[in-house]
C-alpha cells in the first residue's frame, strides 16, 4: 500500500468515526468486507497492511470488535469476528476461495444494513467494477447511516483512494 493509500485510509477513517452520531467511545466495532473476486494473496497482503495502520492509529483500534465478512457472491456471504491481529496472520483466510463474478453492491449494502449495523466503521475491498442493478434498494440500504459510515477500495484504482459510500449512491443516482 502506498503512502497516498494510507493517508486516504487515515483521513478517511478519521472522518468516519467523527461523523455526528456515530463513534462516541468504548470498545469499536466494525465490519471488513472482502469481495471474493479478488486474488488471495492480494487479500492477505493488503488486509495485513489495513490492520497496521489502524492498530498504530490510535488505541481505539486495538481492541477493536472486527466482523471479517466474505463476499463470495449475492447469495452466499459468511461473516466471522476475529480480533484484528488475525488479519497480519492471514490465518483468518483459510476458508477464503478466489470466487471471480459479478456482485450486486445493493445485495451487499442489504445484508450490512440487517446484521452488520452496529459497526460504526464498514471497510469494502473490491474489484474493479461494483455494479448496481436496483438503484432504489442500494439507496434503501444505505440510508440513514451505511453511507456515512463505509468506505470502499477498488482494486487497481488509479487514485489508490478510499471512498465513502455516499459517492457510490451519487454515481448511481440514488443521492439527490
């Protein structure tokens, strides 16, 4: 990850938690979400370097409560919570299979928005394209509080930028 990638992360984050209503302190709990479409070394590698960034961030993430959520399409997503030292092992990616198709973000942002509320900071690694089928059940899904609170990374983004949900739901049409 570069330099730019892991300020963007940071100030993002940062961002994230500040958002009004959100964050207000004790033990964090927050969602990894990894798209299966992406290579598995890859995976590894990168969420290895999420997790030391967050960790020397600040003390708010050492004791942090992390969801581990794999996508591997719109039907089947398994959901783990591991402390998120595991994620500089790779042990946590044992059941993880490099599962390359077309995912729908809106089923994504339903199945968050039902059991992954709680977490007041919502992580996707992706692949190139997220593609949006039902704009209206994107923007359901989202709001109130998805949106503020998730960031997302494509894989080969030029920008190497993380971004907020809300400019998923404008690109789409779903943000007025």
């Amino acid at each position: 990850m570069g330099p730019v990638m892991r300020m963007s992360l940071k100030n993002g984050v940062e961002r994230v938690l500040h958002v009004k209503g959100n964050y207000t302190g004790g033990i964090l709990e927050m969602t990894l979400v990894i798209d299966c479409s992406l290579p598995e070394d890859y995976v590894k590698e990168l969420s290895g370097e999420i997790a030391a960034i967050l960790r020397s961030h600040s003390e708010v993430f050492r004791n942090v409560r992390l969801n581990l959520l794999l996508w591997f399409s719109d039907e089947k997503m398994t959901n783990r919570v591991i402390p998120i030292s595991f994620l500089q092992t790779s042990g946590c990616f044992s059941e993880y299979c490099s599962n390359p198709q077309k995912k729908k973000l809106e089923m994504l942002a339903a199945k968050l928005k039902l059991f992954h509320a709680r977490s007041k900071l919502v992580l996707v690694l992706t692949d190139e394209e997220i593609y949006v089928e039902d704009i209206q059940l994107l923007s359901e899904s989202m709001k109130p509080f998805l949106e503020k609170k998730s960031l997302f990374l494509q894989k080969d983004d030029p920008k190497g930028q993380w971004r907020r949900g809300t400019e998923y739901l404008r690109q789409s049409g779903g943000l007025s």
